[in-house]
C-alpha cells in the first residue's frame, strides 16, 4: 500500500508542498502573515513566545522551529525574525537547511522596518515557490508515514467510538512499518497504569510515569482542583466527570501497538512504531509538538466539535456524537456514530480512518484545509515569561 | 432489543445514556450481549451517567472497569452521577494546600 506524497532531500516524505513563512519571535509575526497573505502557496506560522523567557524555553522555542522547518510537509522555509529576539536565527537557519530544504531568512531590524522586510520577504518568497511548484507528487510506501494522534474538545462517546477507531487505524499504520505519535500527557492522568502495560520496555514504562507525574504535579502546584481546566468545562457538559474518566476514554486512540520510545515535546523520533511526546492537551501547543516532531497527517477525534486545524499538516476530524456530525458539518470529515448505535464495529470504522489518512495524505483536502480554520499553533513553554 | 444505556465493563457502577432518558423512565442498560432493566429517577442527557446500584458515599465509582473517582453523598441505584456528586481523585492541588 502507498500514497502519494513529496519526497525531500533527507529522504522523509510530506504529504503537503508548502513553503513555510516561519516567525521566530512573537514580535515579528505581522511580517510573516502579511508575507503569506501575499504570495499563494505559503503557509505562514506564529507562536507568541522567542524571547524574554528563560534560557530553557528559548531552548524549546529554537527545537521546535527547527523541527518546524524541518517537517517533510515544507519545501522551503522562509525565516521572519525581529533581530534582537533571544532565539538564535542562524542556528535554525543552519539546523534547517541540514536537511537539504532550501531556507532563507529576513530581519526586520537590518532591512529597516516591517514595510521593506515585507516587500523583500514577498520577493524571495514568489521565487521558492516557483521552485517548489516544480516538485510532482510521486508514490511512497505508507512506512514513510508520520501520523499525529489528538481528541479535542471531548465528551462521553469520545472514549465509546472515535477514540478506540483511531486505536484501530493507528495500529494498522504501526503494523505497516509507519509511525504514529501521541501526546497530551494530561490525559493520561488516572489511566497511566494502562498506558504503562503498553510499554516495549521497562525504559518506556518509567518514563511513561514520570511525565504523567510531572504534568499532575505541574497542574497541582497552583494549589486548585483540575477540575474545570481539565476536564473543561465543555467536557462536564458532555457528561465527563472527571480527569480519571476522560483519560480512560482518551487513551483508546493510541490502540493496542507497543509504546516503543518516549520524546520530550517537539522531539523527532528515531524510530518508527507507535512513540509518546510531552506535551498538554491544549490544541494550538499540541498540534505544534505534533508538527515540530514530523507528523505529515494528524487525525483528531471530538464529540462537541472541535474545529481547529494547522497551517501546514492535514487535521482529519473525526466524531462519534450524530449531533455534533450535523450541527458542524463544515468542520466534521468523518462520523463514526454508527458504533454507537451498534450499526457499525470499531474494527471496521478504524479501516474507514485509515482509508481517510491515505487519502488525505495523497492529497485529498480535509474541511479544515477547505474552510481555512488552521491556525491552531503556538509553542508549548514550561517556564514564566520574564 | 435496543439499549438506553451502555454499561462498559461488569466492574461498573455507572451506566452511559445513548439518548437523552426522561425521570421516572425504565431503561435497558447493555452491556456486551447482557441487559438489565433499570428504572432511572432523574432526568439524564445524552452521555451523561447513572448509577446502575447504589454507591455509598466514598465508594469508588467504576467506568472501563476503572476508577474515575469517588462519590461525595450517596448515589442510590438509577440516580444521576456527575460532578454534584464525584469528585476527582488525581489532580486535587486544592487538597495538597491545604494540607500544608
């Protein structure tokens, strides 16, 4: 089995041909948005981090624009920075261009001003296009595929039918040689016990605990109860009780594959099977660590309807609630509620997810690459902004 | 014949509406090929959850055969359970503080 996919300089393959018009600091975020809106083929990513931070998230911001950059769905890159922001652009630059991409850069500061940066940024940005309009899509064996699992905006039938249809799907990738990843590590409070059978070694299985310990505590060192931030208030209204109850029902998205690494958020993984990233549950940050690890197609189940997508990996939407599929069908690409209604197995609408990942990684639109609703990025940051 | 309500696993305690079940309603509660009737008191939506046997006040609730928490007050058999009357055990930094 293959799809149709960009194979680049490294050998990785997107399932997207974009050029990437990459801010590296919130303060330069208008040139590179207004750059994209400019030149047809570009996507543009901001985040709202990159300086006045500690030296630990300047190091997360700089990792993760990097693997930005580095996602197999961008041909070229073009940096947007400020000039006297913290990250350091030649680094990214250079960490980028190792891959073969073409990558080029503007500085506001230098050119003199967003109006001249735009104009120049607009210029370089028409001729990488030109170049990666070039580049034909070609068949790829599926092994090549880097798949990102997340659920958003869940309620009951979310554990009952698109989570588990995912599991199904995910393992079916796993089983071909692909790779698949999941996060959202505050969802996985209450069910770590579960999660840690899945574990390949006892090297997984211990940090499994460890990073499920870190988000609990994380959360718990503000002195309330997570309820209300987790689960969301969304959530409570779609009959979730607690953090305990929308783990277990979370957690059936990463099927029954064996979890064979586990990567600090936005970390590529050297290795294929089913891996685990840090990262919470929020969408824009997880998203981005999903983007910055190569993930080149994310599927994303909901039950209230979560519509976010991201500017440069197909979202596939999946859900189990008939409402939801009707009352945001413009949002909703595929709807497993036949499961819950005993019409359907999980088993065979697991195959339809994974028939939709081929198709939509072969180039098939997603609604949220249609509606234009993908602008659900930032950078997830452990420390205060100082 | 259709079920009302899903009952995950046989550890359970709570039941999962699949449609939106009036008070005073008797309802078929699945689980794999076994059903039960139940007669449910409260109104309960779509997804929402009722004890399928009564849980004391502490009793773990189960859900996937899991715990998902405990109760705060009573919940006698085919009453609504939700935050009124569960609370979390994972994530309480409210009880950590006041540990302190």
């Amino acid at each position: 089995m293959r799809f149709s996919g960009y194979e680049r300089a490294n050998g990785s393959v997107g399932t997207r041909n974009y050029v990437g018009i990459i801010s590296t600091v919130v303060c330069a975020n208008e040139v590179a948005i207004d750059i994209a809106n400019k030149v047809k083929g570009t996507v543009y990513f901001t985040h709202q981090q990159g300086c006045c931070q500690t030296p630990v998230d300047i190091k997360r911001v700089t990792d993760t624009l990097i693997g930005l950059g580095n996602n197999p769905n961008l041909h070229s890159v073009l940096l947007v920075s400020l000039g006297c922001e913290s990250v350091d652009i030649d680094e990214v630059q250079k960490q980028i261009a190792q891959t073969g991409k073409k990558v080029e850069s503007i500085i506001i500061q230098e050119i003199g001003g967003a109006a001249r940066s735009i104009s120049s940024g607009t210029l370089k940005a028409q001729e990488m296009v030109r170049d990666a309009s070039k580049q034909k899509s070609e068949w790829h064996p599926i092994d090549k595929l880097v798949l990102g699992l997340k659920c958003g905006s869940s309620d009951t039938t979310s554990g009952l039918a698109p989570n588990p249809a995912l599991g199904v799907a995910s393992d079916i990738l796993v089983e071909k040689g692909g790779t698949s990843i999941f996060g959202e590590v505050t969802e996985i409070i209450g069910a770590e016990h579960i999660m840690a059978k899945h574990a390949a070694n006892e090297k997984v299985e211990k940090k499994i605990y460890e990073l499920v310990n870190r988000m609990e505590n994380r959360a718990k060192s503000v002195g309330a109860d997570i309820r209300g931030g987790q689960p969301t208030g969304g959530n409570i209204k779609g009959g979730l009780t607690t953090i305990e109850e929308k783990s277990l029902g979370a957690i059936a998205k990463a099927g029954n594959a064996k979890i064979q690494a586990v990567y600090e958020y936005g970390k590529k993984p050297d290795r294929k099977g089913l891996v685990m990233m840090d990262s919470p549950g929020r969408e824009p940050e997880l998203l981005t660590g999903l983007a910055s690890a190569g993930a080149t197609v994310i599927v994303f189940t909901t039950g209230r309807g979560a519509p976010q997508g991201f500017p440069f990996v197909p979202v596939i939407k999946v859900t189990g609630n008939k409402n939801t599929m009707n009352k945001l069908s413009d949002h909703m690409d595929l709807d497993v509620s036949p499961v819950i209604r005993g019409e359907e197995t999980i088993k065979e609408a697991g195959k339809r997810i994974f028939s939709e990942i081929i198709d939509v990684a072969s180039g098939k639109l997603t609604k949220a690459e249609i509606s234009g609703y993908t602008k659900a990025m930032d950078i997830y940051t452990i420390g205060p902004v100082i | 014949m259709k079920i009302d309500a899903l009952l995950i696993n046989s550890k359970d305690n709570v039941a999962t509406a699949l449609r939106d079940i009036d008070a005073n309603e008797s309802v078929t509660v699945g689980e794999n090929k076994k059903k039960k009737s139940i007669s449910v008191k409260e109104k309960i939506p779509f997804g929402h959850k009722f004890a399928t046997k009564t849980i004391k006040k502490d009793g773990n609730i189960y859900k996937y055969g899991e715990i998902i928490g405990k109760a705060t007050k009573s919940i006698p058999e085919g009453y609504y359970a939700h935050i009124h009357n569960i609370e979390s055990l994972r994530g309480r930094g409210d009880l950590e503080r006041k540990l302190k």
